[in-house]
C-alpha cells in the first residue's frame, strides 16, 4: 500500500510539473485527462510506454495509467515529457 501511494504521489507530481491534472485516489492506477488523448497513446507506445486509451469506454480524452515502482513511473513521466515536446 506505501508503495502505490508513494507511487501515486510520484506521478501526481510529475504530471502536474509537466501541465496535466491528473485524478484518481484509489486503486493502482491514475487518469489523465488530455484533448490530444490518441495521439500522447501512440508516442508513449512508440517509447515502449504501454498506457489504456478509454475511448472505448466513451473517455475520448483520457487514459489510464498503472502505478508501478519509482523506476517504471519516472521512465513514464520522461517519456511523456519527451512526448510533448
């Protein structure tokens, strides 16, 4: 449980640094909210960076993202920072 919360906070932080709000508070996974959803998908996943799309779960705009250990998020968090440039 310390480290899924410490992870949650790790990616909160990040995400919110790099302009997005993220939300979620329970669970082993994040939401992020983004009108360019499909298109941060496809260049996470070009990095080898594997997110859920919920458009399929009529969330167009969102993605899931899985907690995972300090190393797994700050790789996810370089890659989407690498994403928006």
């Amino acid at each position: 449980r310390v480290v899924n919360e410490n992870g949650r906070r790790q990616l909160f932080d990040g995400l919110n640094r790099l302009g997005y709000q993220p939300f979620g508070e329970h669970g082993n996974f994040i939401l992020l909210e983004s009108d360019s959803a499909a298109s941060l998908s496809q260049k996470l996943m070009e990095q080898g960076v594997i997110v859920r799309p919920l458009a399929g779960y009529g969330l167009p705009k969102h993605l899931r993202i899985s907690i995972g250990l300090e190393e797994q998020n700050s790789r996810f968090l370089e890659a989407v920072a690498y994403s928006c440039r």
